[in-house]
C-alpha cells in the first residue's frame, strides 16, 4: 500500500509539473482588438452599395436595410411605395485601422450618381435618394468637406443634390436582400446590366480602376 501510495504521490508531482510547463504554451496570445466602425450611407439600390463597400480591405461586411423614415421597423414593401420616407441604405462595417472614413466617402461617391433627385440609374422614387449618414461632428466634417471638394472640382455642370444628414435609427432588410449578389448572381448581373449603373458611372467619374 504503502509503495501504491508513493507512486500516486509521484504521479501527481509530475502531473502537477507538466501542467505548469505546458499552461503558457497552451495560452492564448494577446491580440489587440480590432478597432470596429460602422458608417452609414443612402446610395440608391442596396445591392449594388453592399456589394461596392464589401470589396474594400479593411470592410468586415455590409449589411441592406433602410433609414431616414418615420415608420419602425418598415419592410421593403412599404419602402418601396415611397410613402415611408425611408431611403435604402446600407450599414457599413469596418475596421479603422485598415481603412478610413475619409476611405469610405470616396468609395460612396464614386458608386453613385449625386446629381439626380429621387433615383438612382434605372430606380426611380424617393427611397432612392443620396445621403451620407454622419454619427459624430468629424463624420459630418469629411462628409460635408468631401461634399465641397466635388463641388469645387468643377467636374459636374449640374448641382450635386446628395445630402449630408444627421444618422437616425437603421433598420436591416428582409434576409433576402442580404448579399443579394452573392446569393444571386445571374439575377444580379441581369439587373446590373440592364439598369445603366456602369455606363453612368462611368461617365460621371471615368473607368473603374
């Protein structure tokens, strides 16, 4: 018994050992957090700004929803009837570290045509109307900068007419339209195509690069 006893003593001095060599190899390493952003913007067909923003390094996704209205939780129906006040827009979410605000305003304008009230290419309605969504004084900053930027650049004859607007409650759209080019691609190339969203924007803003 005695000598059963000793090798269980053993045993546990060992176990007891190994663990302690092992436990900071087993640790997790220490990772900064990553510094999580959203920004909101009304850019006409939710599809297309999803699928604009979600190739940008450093944009962890985009989500399609609605914003700017006055009815809660509105589904795209209603949206549709232009009746809501709702804009379609998309829920951007990025990281800062990668990618900046500033970033994302370029992205924004050169996905968009900012001289035409109520539509969008071949979308037509108030629910399709521009607008940069600030949440902080800085956001407004670049926005409205940015906005002035274009104005001065004397590359438009006409007035740019996307707004700068105070962010309000977002409200994500049915799950359908989530990644609605992914999930749906043919579908999607057939409305792209057929809607004059490339050959626009290309002549408002030149080749894509």
């Amino acid at each position: 018994m005695r000598r059963i006893s000793r090798i269980f003593i053993l045993l546990a001095v060992i176990q007891t050992s190994f663990g302690a060599l092992m436990s900071p190899l087993s640790a997790a390493p220490n990772t900064p957090p990553v510094a999580a952003a959203k920004a909101y913007f009304a850019g006409g067909c939710f599809w297309s700004m999803e699928r604009a923003f979600e190739k940008i390094d450093g944009v962890s996704g985009a989500v399609s929803g609605f914003m700017g209205g006055t009815v809660k939780d509105p589904s795209y129906e209603e949206v549709s009837t232009g009746q809501t006040g709702h804009m379609e827009s998309v829920e951007v979410r990025y990281d800062s570290s990668k990618v900046t605000y500033a970033q994302l305003l370029d992205v924004f304008w050169k996905n968009i045509d900012p001289l035409t009230t109520d539509a969008q290419f071949c979308d037509h309605g108030p629910q399709y109307r521009t607008a940069v969504f600030y949440q902080s004084e800085e956001e407004k900053r670049l926005a409205e900068d940015s906005k002035r930027a274009l104005e001065q650049s004397n590359r438009f004859t006409s007035p740019i007419v996307t707004q700068v607007l105070h962010v309000s409650e977002f409200f994500a759209a049915e799950e359908y339209h989530q990644d609605f080019y992914k999930k749906n691609p043919v579908r999607y190339r057939f409305y792209n195509s057929t809607c004059g969203r490339t050959q626009r924007l290309e002549a408002l803003w030149g080749p894509a690069s």
